[in-house]
C-alpha cells in the first residue's frame, strides 16, 4: 500500500509504499544532493523529525540518533517505512538538498510499479 508523504520545509508531496524507506521514496523528487549512498543508517545524514502519521522503524545506530531523540519523533529517513501517511520535518544534514526552493513544490511523485 503506498502512503503520501509530506515535506513540511517545502509543502512537497510524494507517494512511498509500505515497502520501501522514506528516503528511497524521497529520493523519487529528483533533488540533487540526497544521500543514497548509504541507506543503512550508518552515516546518519538523512534524519527526519515524524511530526504525524506512524511508521515501521528498523534498526538505527546510536551513534548518529539517541534514545531522546526517537522519543521526540526523529528518526533516519532510510530505516523507516510508512504505515499511514507522514508529515516530516527535515532535520539532518540532508536539509540542505530537501529544501532547495522549488517552483514545481506540491507536485506527488509517484512511486515505480
């Protein structure tokens, strides 16, 4: 089942299924500057704030989030996948490449078949 997932730093929207991390979806908007590279959660650049909505976590190193800061709604978005729609708040180093300015901001990218 796929889920909309909204940017609240841009008002983007995009569509992420049941099956995939909320980075992989995220990375469907076509920014430049969006870290795949790593998608285990070991580098710690895409981390989220959930602000709504539940979601399916896999395991995250504590070197790069702590306890408080799950408790508090953040996360990495590569070890997460959506279980209701989400509404995120980019918190990590990966603010920098999610929340260029975009004229085309709203537009759902949808998720490959």
């Amino acid at each position: 089942m796929k889920h909309e997932i909204l940017i609240t730093d841009t008002g983007e929207r995009y569509l992420c299924d049941e099956n995939e991390s909320v980075l992989v979806g995220m990375a469907r908007l076509g920014r430049k500057g969006i870290p795949l590279g790593c998608r285990g959660g070991g580098c710690g650049v895409c981390k989220v704030e959930v602000v709504e909505g539940r979601y399916h976590a896999q395991v995250m190193s504590r070197a790069h989030i702590c306890e408080e800061e799950i408790a508090a709604g953040q996360v990495l978005a590569c070890r997460i996948r959506p279980q209701s729609p989400l509404t995120v708040r980019v918190v990590g180093g990966l603010r920098k490449a999610a929340c260029r300015p975009r004229p085309e901001a709203g537009v759902i990218a949808e998720a490959a078949e």
